[in-house]
C-alpha cells in the first residue's frame, strides 16, 4: 500500500470514521482532523472511536491524528470534508493557510446554512478553490455497514473525470466499489434533498402506514429529486443511478437512517426540539428542508415539490403531522 497522494480527513462522526476506516485499510498513511482532544486521545490509546463505529479498530501507524486543523491541512493533497452541514462553516474558519490547490472532496449531505450555498459553490467562492478540484463522493453506503465490511458502492463526481478515476483507485477495496460521474452539482443537491425524505418516510412510519405507501411516498420522492434538480442545473442525468435513486432508497428505508429515525419520533409525537435532544446523531434533513423551501422560492419557475412542502410544514410551522399527510396524500400517484 502507497499514497500516491496525501488525504486528510475532516470530521470524527460515524461518516468521517468509515472514510478514515476505507483509506487506512487501502493506503500507508491518513490525516485525521478530529476536534475533540478527549477523543483523539482515546482513539490513539485505543485503537477505536468511542463515539462512533466503535467497533473499527484502526492501525495507529497508518493515522496522522490531530486536533489542529491547519496541521492537518498544510500536509495533504487531498481535503475530505466530513463535516455535518451545521457546523462546515465553523470549522472552515479555522484554516488559516492557502488551500486553494488542493482538491477538495466533500462528504457532506447538505448545504452550508450561513450561506445557502452548495459546499462545491461555498468552496470556490471563499477559498478558491479550482472548479475541477472540487469532488462530490455520495451513493447508498451507510457508515455503519461500512464497519462491518459490507459490500458497498459510491459514486465519486467531478468534472474532470480523469482525477475523479484516480480518487476511485484509492477508495476501492474488496467491501467499497467505485463509479465516477461529472454531475457534481446534481449529485450535491440530490444528497442534500434524499434526507428531507428520508424525514417524511419516518413521519410516515411513526404514523403507522405500512410499506404500500412508503413505495409510493419513495416513487413520488426520486420524480421531486428529478424536478427540482433540473431547474437548479438542468443537464442530462440518470436519475435512477444509484447515486440519486440508491442513495435516497437507503436512507429513506435503513434502521442506520438517522432522518428516517428522526421523522418517526416526530410521526409519533415527539416535538422537534425533543427529537433532536433525544437524537446522539445530527438529522441533517431539518435545516435541509428549510433551505431547499428558500432554494425553491427563488426559482422563477418553481419545482412542484409537494414532500418538501409537507416535512417543512410539520418541522417550522408545527402543522400536525397527521393532518398534513392526510393533505399530502392527494397530491400523491
């Protein structure tokens, strides 16, 4: 095992840790930006995340950990971003050196809040960053069944396909294979869009429909995807590739589904605020459903995006969960 090119992970949640897990098992060497000082020195003492995936046991020669991030950053080639959306922006402050030739590759399902922007637009705008360096890696891959070194497969995007190929080379093992795209911003909008619902399929569930109307709620959910991302970059796509489709079905319908988990306690009962008190993990599908209603607005045609309409009128206008599905129920075929 040879690193051709450095990386540097950014983020120590359950996503982070399996990107950290795929790579250390593939090359020489990882960078680890972990924040927390307490967990970095658990991890270096045991060997594991005691946060998340705990179960992955990690070569300590192969990790370059750190709780300064410009450390991190300063040695690599390679910058992937596995931040939750809420908090990207904060912890991009902290770099205070010139980033803007490195790649960037973005692990992040959402947008950035502060700016409304993709983390691809943030990216380019506030660091520089050359539009061909900037990568998207997304698709139907749990973190946790990456732990357990189950057959998964990601979609690596970038417009310039060449470097997406070589970025693949370095992910692909016996349990991750690799596809490339060039739909970077379809790719970005469609992970941030999938968890919204994946929050609407626990609502639903935690109000006790069955599977018939989850697979029309899911069939209804991947034509929103298509409308929606056609009037924000309108190119020919696949939707039904498995970064769009499989991805939106895995965490529409996985017990690892963190939105789906939170959608049903909301079906159920639960307030917001309780939720995410109860919650260990961020359901990023919350601040998502607001900006892709903001996103929406701003069209002047706007997508016909009725799923969206419904998780934001239960989570920010606190309509009742089963009256608005009752409504939602009309709109859908």
């Amino acid at each position: 095992m040879k690193n051709k090119l450095n990386y540097a992970v950014i983020g120590s949640g359950s996503w982070a840790t399996a990107i950290v897990k795929i790579l250390s098992d593939n090359l020489n060497s990882v960078g680890w930006y972990i924040r927390n000082e307490e967990t970095l020195d658990y991890i270096q003492k045991n060997k594991h995340n005691p946060n998340y995936l705990s179960s992955v046991e990690f070569n300590k020669s192969n990790l370059q950990l750190s709780a300064d991030i410009n450390e991190v950053v300063k040695i690599a080639d390679i910058i992937i971003l596995v931040v939750p959306s809420e908090f990207i922006n904060s912890e991009l402050k902290k770099i205070k050196i010139d980033i803007s030739k490195k790649i960037i590759i973005s692990g992040i399902k959402g947008i950035v809040p502060e700016t409304g922007l993709l983390v691809g637009e943030h990216m380019i705008n506030n660091f520089n960053i050359l539009n061909e360096n900037f990568l998207v890696i997304a698709g139907p891959c749990h973190a946790e069944e990456v732990a357990l070194e189950r057959l998964s497969y990601l979609t690596i995007a970038c417009s310039k396909k060449s470097l997406a190929k070589t970025i693949c080379l370095d992910f692909n093992n016996k349990y991750i294979k690799t596809k490339v795209s060039d739909d970077v911003i379809g790719i970005e909008y469609s992970s941030m869009l999938k968890n919204i619902y994946a929050i609407a399929a626990g609502v639903a569930h935690g109000l006790g429909y069955g599977d018939n109307f989850q697979s029309i709620l899911m069939s209804n959910a991947i034509r929103e995807i298509k409308r929606f991302i056609k009037k924000k970059h309108k190119i020919k796509r696949n939707i039904n590739n498995s970064a769009y489709l499989g991805d939106l079905l895995v965490t529409g319908y996985s017990v690892f589904s963190r939105n789906r988990m939170f959608g049903n306690m909301i079906g159920k009962g639960y307030t917001v605020k309780a939720a995410q008190m109860e919650m260990k993990m961020i359901a990023e599908g919350y601040i998502s459903a607001k900006k892709a209603m903001q996103l929406n607005r701003d069209n002047i045609k706007k997508a016909k995006t009725p799923i969206i309409e419904a998780v934001h009128a239960i989570l920010y206008e606190k309509k009742s969960p089963k009256n608005t599905f009752k409504k939602l129920n009309e709109k859908l075929n």
